[in-house]
C-alpha cells in the first residue's frame, strides 16, 4: 500500500511530468503535419520547413537550460552555419563548371570534377 506522503509526492510529480509528456508527443506530430501540408507544395519548401523547425527546436532547448546554453548554441550554430556556406560555395562552383562542361560535351571533366 502507498503511504499518504509518497501519494503526494507522486501527485506533484504527475503534475509535472505529464505536461511535459504531452509537449514531447505533440512536437513529432506537429512537424508530421506541416511535413504533411508543406510537403504537397515541393521539396525545396519542405527541406526549408525541415531546416527551420530544427532550428527552432534547439534554440527552444538550449533556452530552458540558461544563457550559458544559449552562448554554447549560438557558437555551435555559428560555427555550422559558417561550413555550410562554405561547402555551399564549393557546391556552386561545382554546378557551374558542371554546368559548362556539359555544354562543352566533356564528359570526361564531369567525371573529373566528381571524384
């Protein structure tokens, strides 16, 4: 049998823990559906509502863990953005010689450029 005291305590942590559990199955449902609405539009604007709600979901945790979380998140998104331009620049590049390469008929280059 449970004592009245652990009854308590057991009612003070249900009131804690199930909000927190309805906030962690609403989030994949959430996303489920924009994925869902946002998905019939076209792959560039899903893989950018996919972006976006995943920086949105770290900002929002880092958050709750205080300003010496947010500093840490904020380098370490800074830092991730800084290689994706990065490797986007070089992906660019790759495009456009791809892109005259083809034009040229050298499919020799292509094959170059992509080892």
């Amino acid at each position: 049998m449970v004592k009245p005291e652990t009854n308590l305590e057991l009612k003070g942590i249900n009131r804690l823990a199930i909000p927190a559990i309805l906030t962690g199955i609403a989030e994949p449902v959430i996303s489920l559906v924009d994925t869902a609405f946002v998905g019939q539009i076209g792959t560039t604007e899903l893989a950018a509502v996919g972006i976006a709600g995943s920086f949105y979901l770290a900002t929002r945790y880092a958050n709750g863990y205080g300003n010496t979380y947010i500093a840490a998140h904020t380098i370490a998104l800074n830092i991730w953005l800084f290689a994706s331009f990065f490797i986007d620049g070089y992906a660019h590049a790759g495009n456009a010689m791809a892109g005259r390469f083809l034009r040229q008929g050298n499919a020799a280059g292509i094959y170059a450029l992509g080892r």
